[in-house]
C-alpha cells in the first residue's frame, strides 16, 4: 500500500525553498531524457540556441518558458519528448566581445594569431555556457542535457561542410565580386537582414560635373559626396530629350580630373531631381548593375576600416566621414557644389555594432536563393502534412512576401571564429577546390580565410543537431522533422525562413510542422526594453524576488500568440499571491486527509452537490486547458486556471468542505477526504507545466503514485462525473451566498450578525432544491430566521436581488435607506436593458444565427430569457418601494 507522506509544508510559501535542489533531482532522475522510443509518438522541439555572447534576458526567459510549457504537457500526454538543448558561436557578436577583452589586456587577435585567439574564443564560449545552464536550471527549463548541442561540435561542422559542398556542387552557391553591405567597424560583410535602416537627417548635395568640351555642365545630387572620388559615370534616361545631345560626350570628375563618360540607362528616374546622376559602381549596389551593363571600371576609394585609400587622391587616410566635409569645402571653394539642401533619409546601420553600413565592392561567397526559395514557397501550398503552420497564421504572408522577393545570400564573413569556409585556392594557378576535405597536396593549396556567416549554421539546426547527414541515424528517423519551432516574429527572415528552405533542400521535408511566433517583452510603457534606457529586466532578479514559478506563469499568461508583452512587477506580484492562495488552500486539504494513501481515494461514493460541482467543473476546466494549450493559447488555458483554482477550489469548495469535515458523518468526511486529493493532484498536473516547483512540492505530499509530477499523467475529462444538474444547483446557490454577502455590505451588516433572510423560489423545483440544501444556506448566509418558498408574504422594507430561479429578500428594519435602494434597483434595472438589449442584437443578427454552432445559439436565447425575468422581478420591487 502506498503511503501518504508526512504532510509538510510551511505555514508561508517560500520560493527558494521550494526550488532549492529541486532541479538536480530532476535531472539526476534523467526525467527529461528522451527515449527513442518507438513504441511512443516523438515530440520534439529544438531549442533557439542563445548566443554564448552573455547571459539569457527576459525574452530568453518567455521564449524557454513556452517551450517548457509544451514539452511538459506532452511527456506528461505520453509522448517520446526531446527538448534538445544548444547554443551558437553567434560569429561576429563573440568575435566582438572576445576581441574587446584582449584591448583591454593590450593585445590583438593580429598579436595571438589565429590558432591562439581560437583558444581564447573557446574559453570565453565554455565560461557563458556555463552561466546559459545555470539560468536554464533557475527557470527549470526541462532539457535532455544528454544531447546538448553547439553550432561549432563537430557533429555540426561535418553537417556544415556538407551542405557547403553540395550546394556548391549544384551552383547555388559562388564566389563573386558584389556590392555588399560591410561594417567597417568589425571590417566584414553582412547579409541584407542584418542591416537595420534608421531615418537620419542627411543633405542633397547639388554639383556641376562639367563637360570635357568646354560647353556646359551636367548637374548631379548625392547625399554621399565623398563617393564622387570612385564615379566612373553620368548617367540619364535613354528617353530623356534634355540630354539626348549629351549621351557619349564626357565630363571632367572635379577634384581628381579624371574624365568619364554620360551614359544612357534606364535605372535613371527622369523625374527624379536633374535627371542625371553619379555612377560609382563600387560603392553602391544599383550602380554596380549600371556598370556591369555598360562595362564601368571599378573604383574602390575605401579601405576595410571606413577610411580613404590611395584611389581618394589627397583625401587618402581620412576617415570617410572627415572625408566628406573635407570634400564638401573643397567643392564649394572650386565652385562646383552649388547647393546643399535639407535631406531625411534611411541609413542602413550594422545591426552587430551599429556602425552605418558601407556598400562596398567585395569578392564574397553568395548563396543563389531563387531556386531554394522557389521549392518552399511550392510546399507551403501543399497540404497541411507538407506545409509549415504559422501561429498566428498571418505571419504566413511575412514570410511569403519575404521568400518571392529574395535576394542572393552573402554568407562569407572576415572573422577568425566561425566555420571556415571548405575552399582552397591552389598558391600558382589560383583553381578553387571545393570539398570536405583539404586537397591531397595540401602545401599547394591554402585555405579561404573566411567563415561562413552564423545563419548558416543556425539554418540547419533542426536536423544537424539529430546526426544528419546520417540519415541511417535512429535519431533523426525518430525525432525528425520537430514539433513546434518557438520563436521571436523578428527573426523569421533570419532564421525562421532560412531553416525551411535549407531543410526542404537537404531533407526534402518541413524542419517543423508549427512556428510558435511571440513578439518582443516591452517595459511596462511599452517602449522597447534597451541598456541605454536602463529598462531592461534580468529574469535571474525577478527569480531571487517571486521564485521562477510566478516568473513563468506570468511570460506565459501576459499575451497572447504573435503579439508583445509589457512587463509589469505587479503582475507578476500578482502570481506569487495567486501561487500562495495555492499554497495555502493545499496545506488545508493535505492537513484534513490525515493518512490517505492512493489506494483508499474513493470518489465512489454518495457526493453532496459540492462534490459534484466541483468534479464537474474539473471536468469542464480539463477540456478547456487542453484544449488552449494544444492550440497555444497559453494565455487563456491560464485564465482557465485561475479562474478554477481561485474562485471555485479555494474560494468555494474549500469552504464548503468544511461543513462534512467537520461533521459527524464518517462516509461524508472520506468522500470529501478522497475529493481533495483527486481534485487537488488533477489540478497540480494541470497547473505543473507553468508552475514547475511549486506543483512537484504540493504534489509530492499528494497520496500519489510515481516518482515525480513531470512523469505523471496528464489529467484527462472522466465524463461519469460530471452532473450539470448539480452544477447549476451549486450556481445558484453561489449566487444566493453572493448577493446575500454584498446586500449585507450595502447596509453594513456584518456577516456575524444573524438577520431573517427570505428567498422566494420562481416554482417548486427550485424550492426543493435550495431546501436540499439549506445547510449551505445556513453556513454561510448565518440568518436568523431562513424562509423558502414560492409565494412569500414580503415586509414592506427589505432589501432585495434576483437570481436564476429565485429573488431574496432581507427584512432590514431600520437599516434600509428607500431612497439608496431604489437608486441601486434602478442602476440593475439598467444594466439588465442592457444585456438584454445586446443579447437581442446578437440574436437578430443572420450571420451568427446561421454560422454559430447551435449550442451556442441556444446558450444565448437562455441568457435572453434569465435576463428578462430578472428585469421583470425589479421592475416589480421598484414599483414596490415607490407605493
């Protein structure tokens, strides 16, 4: 027989307590290990790897919290869960921060070399991953450990490799010389999406470039005048009449004397300023295009750094902003700029260092995207088994429109920590070799100094964490493709769309079949959360303040799917007083079953109407939890919750408990007992994938069978006890109980004082009802006198509510003030014109009477009826006190 343990819980709730240690017996237990069973349905998330740059901040915090949430409810449904842990090199971030802490040692990576600043890297990777796990564990963040991945493991790196090759193998990947977006603080390329455009109050700067020939000039506007020293070109619209005598003539460039050519393309907008403009194909990607077309010469003026290069004449070694106003003096001076004019404009900014972004000239290695992108925006018009799910769907659209309008992927980055690019260049012939391996006479050949941009590891993530390209792998042939992805809406460009289209190319197969799309954690005025608002919020505080469990009930119960969420300490004060209501009412029910084992739970037995409702709102509270919580609507299954725990366990059957436990009937009081633990445990299995400590403590003193909460069963609807009829008896008199508790406020009568209390029931089936249950009544309306009947002789002075299938009435002699009662009749009176008029309304409208399932039709016209009659009642005792 299984034995109840000592009931031992403190008399307050303590979050710390509650969660010292508590962790370590879950893992040491390997409950969150994942069996490749393939007895059992897999499910598998792959967690977004947080970069090794620092420590996790709020949004990690909300982001794990919902995939712990899903991951638990489904090892607790029976399934083969995987939660894989792992982090990312994130390239240029970590290169950054490792690089900053040598300057303050007084070295450079150029110092160490490359092989030494590695070996740094890899220090600093293995120092964040540590304080990453420790956070995980404070948020209890239930992870197979056992499978811990990291974007630099060889296992990833073999998969990278791969990828490299046979996407290189198929021409969709090449090296080229582009226009591409380059941070000259951390002197490397980025990829289109790492570039965030900000408007900045700039100028138009209006030249005359003159013409070789003595017979004019030509006006052109810029808003980056230094790039003039790199023009190669004029160019104007081939149907522009105003130039059509000037195409093929030549202008002398200003300041550097060389003479360039007046083309005709229809890049130019005629419309647009003078009609002509500067070409400098090397630092800019529509003139590039121009001068691919009209073959141009290629003038690079800036060195990696962002300053001037021997190209720039005597502007050489200056920084290319000096360089500007340098330039603009000079032109003014010579004549030639003639105008500067106000300009607002988008500036492309480093979203790494927030440098402004340079388009510079670079020989690189792209991806071709229009093919890769072309295969999934073909799968997403498949079927529901072949296409990914967005949640909230209209996140579907984003990422459409962003796939049909690709652009080539510049993936080659200048940084020594990330996957270095699989090419060789052979050292006399310069042939490019390709492949996994270095070359067989590899003295011949050296290896491309680049590394692959971090999304391009981050994209392969969902299979090359389950031993792909090992496709014989158990691994991968059970947990692959994953679950659900859970996200952050701003990266679906980064990563979300990069995973699909690498994951159809490789595996011919969705990585995931739902993206979980949350939006960003606001401060509480909703403006954005950043260090130089000093607004941000460390999850590791809120922890050491309110414990983990009021933490994640709140992340996950804020908002809804797609949307934001604003921070607020009160809220999540809120939660600890919601999880010491728990605590408290626990302690009470675990004090009264003195001794029960789980095998004397018996709920068998005759149940007063307490026992009923409560089972049969457990019923209804387990349909609706699951079913929010398989649709991710965390946010209402938790309101589900709320609702259930606070108002009807705590608040109601608590209470009414109270009356078999404490009285003489020993059948009543094991009933009662054996409802308590079976409502209490179905409830903590419900409440534990958010409240993950606190649920595995109250549960652990449960008379209970298994080792632990997170093994536990996920409760599930027992139809055999659910009784509606109980359960609208329980409502009204809840409702009695309620209207008698506020008149008595009303009038200042406290509830020690016994008064009469009147309750005329509507006909005889709701008489016999409340008579059933009169103790109820009696217990917690303490009237002096309790009369029940459906045709009652009523004091002249009373006060009086309505209620489903009855009024009640409360001879207050003296205490009543006519005046205030029929104000307060009055303002009811409204409120049910109201409803009724909005019932109406709702009703008379064809689209929800033919389109709404007929229950929820029918539900309405029983509101319209109750709604009526209540007013009917009020209207009567209106006209009563106006006698």
């Amino acid at each position: 027989m299984t034995q109840q343990p000592e009931v031992n819980l403190p008399s307050k709730y303590d979050p710390a307590a509650v969660e010292q240690g508590r962790y370590q017996k879950w893992i040491e237990g390997k409950y969150f290990e994942a069996q490749n069973d393939t007895s059992k349905e897999p499910f598998t998330i792959v967690i977004p790897p947080p970069n090794v740059t620092g420590k996790l901040h709020i949004g990690h915090a909300w982001d794990t919290t919902l995939q712990d949430i899903i991951t638990r409810v489904k090892r607790m449904q029976g399934y083969d869960v995987l939660y894989l842990p792992g982090m990312d090199h994130a390239g240029i971030s970590t290169q950054a921060k490792v690089e900053a802490k040598l300057r303050e040692e007084g070295v450079s990576r150029h110092d160490l070399g490359r092989d030494k600043f590695l070996e740094q890297a890899w220090n600093w990777k293995e120092e964040y991953a540590g304080f990453i796990r420790k956070q995980w564990e404070k948020l209890g963040l239930g992870l197979d450990y056992s499978r811990e991945r990291f974007t630099l493991d060889q296992g990833l790196s073999e998969a990278v490799k791969e990828v490299f090759v046979k996407l290189y193998e198929k021409d969709l990947i090449y090296r080229g010389e582009y226009i591409i977006n380059w941070d000259p603080d951390t002197k490397t390329a980025l990829s289109d999406i790492e570039v965030i455009y900000q408007d900045v109050q700039g100028h138009f700067y209006h030249m005359r470039y003159p013409l070789v020939d003595g017979s004019g000039h030509i006006e052109i506007a810029t808003t980056r005048p230094e790039t003039m020293l790199g023009d190669t070109a004029v160019a104007v619209h081939p149907d522009d009449e105003r130039y059509q005598h000037l195409i093929g003539k030549k202008v002398k460039l200003p300041i550097i004397g060389r003479e360039i050519e007046i083309v005709a393309d229809a890049y130019v907008d005629m419309e647009f300023g003078s009609g002509a403009v500067k070409i400098t194909p090397a630092h800019d990607p529509n003139d590039f295009e121009v001068g691919e077309r009209h073959q141009l010469e290629r003038v690079l003026i800036m060195n990696e750094d962002g300053t001037m290069n021997e190209n720039a004449g005597k502007y050489q070694g200056l920084d290319r902003f000096d360089c500007r106003q340098q330039i603009v003096k000079d032109l003014q001076d010579q004549g030639v700029l003639f105008e500067i004019e106000e300009h607002m404009h988008s500036v492309g900014h480093s979203e790494r260092s927030g440098a402004v972004v340079e388009p510079y000239l670079s020989t690189q290695w792209f991806v071709h995207m229009q093919p890769l992108a072309d295969a999934v925006i073909d799968m997403q018009q498949g079927t529901d088994e072949e296409k990914v799910h967005f949640v909230p769907e209209r996140f579907e659209k984003t990422y459409l429109r962003w796939m049909e309008n690709i652009r080539d992927w510049c993936i080659s980055r200048q940084l020594w920590w990330g996957h270095r690019i699989p090419a060789w260049y052979h050292k006399e012939t310069g042939e490019i070799y390709v492949g996994k391996e270095a070359p067989a006479d590899e003295e011949n050949w050296e290896q491309d100094q680049d590394v692959l941009d971090t999304w391009f590891s981050s994209a392969l993530w969902p299979f090359s964490t389950l031993e792909w390209p090992n496709l014989e792998s158990e691994e991968f042939k059970h947990f692959f493709p994953t679950n659900v992805l859970v996200t952050g809406y701003d990266i679906i460009f980064f990563w979300v769309s990069r995973m699909i289209f690498q994951s159809k190319e490789f595996t011919d197969q969705r990585p995931f079949q739902d993206v979980l799309l949350h939006g960003l954690v606001r401060a509480a005025d909703g403006r954005k959360m950043s260090k130089s608002l000093g607004n941000g919020v460390d999850p590791m505080e809120v922890i050491e303040k309110y414990g983990a469990d009021s933490l994640r009930y709140f992340l996950a119960t804020g908002s809804s799917p797609g949307q934001d969420l604003r921070f607020h300490w009160e809220k999540v004060e809120s939660t600890w007083n919601f999880i010491n209501k728990i605590w408290n009412a626990s302690r009470f029910a675990l004090m009264n079953m003195e001794g029960l084992t789980h095998e004397q739970i018996d709920i068998t037995g005759k149940k007063s109407v307490a026992d009923q409702w409560i089972l049969t709102r457990l019923n209804e509270t387990i349909e609706q939890v699951t079913r929010h919580v398989d649709k991710y609507d965390f946010g209402e299954a938790g309101r589900y919750l709320y609702n259930f725990i606070w108002d009807d366990f705590c608040d109601w059957y608590i209470e009414m408990a109270k009356l078999p436990l404490y009285g003489e009937d020993e059948d009543a009081k094991r009933t009662t007992r054996s409802i308590l633990a079976y409502v209490l445990d179905a409830t903590m299995r419900m409440l534990h994938p958010f409240m993950p400590f606190v649920t595995e403590e109250i549960w652990q003193q449960l008379p209970h069978q298994g080792e632990s909460i997170v093994l536990a069963s996920w409760p599930t609807v027992d139809d055999s006890l659910s009784n509606k009829e109980s359960a609208e008896v329980m409502k009204k008199l809840v409702a009695i109980i309620r209207s008698v508790r506020n008149t008595r406020a009303e009038v200042d009568t406290p509830m020690s004082k016994e008064i009469p209390i009147l309750i005329q029931a509507n006909d005889t089936a709701n008489q016999e009802q409340l008579e059933a249950n009169k103790s109820y009544l009696e217990r917690f309306c303490n009237p002096s006198e309790l009369t029940i009947g459906t045709s009652l002789d009523i004091p002249d002075k009373v006060m009086s509510a309505v209620v489903t299938g009855a009024e009640i009435f409360l001879p207050l002699e003296g205490l009543i003030d006519i005046d205030k009662e029929l104000a307060r009749l009055r303002a009811e009176h409204e409120k049910l014109n109201q409803e009724v008029a909005r019932v109406e309304k709702k009703l008379a409208n064809q689209g929800f009477v033919s389109k709404a399932p007929a229950q929820v039709v029918e539900a309405e016209k029983d509101k319209q009826r109750d709604y009526i009659v209540k007013r009917e009642k009020v209207e009567a005792r209106i006209q009563e006190l106006q006698k």
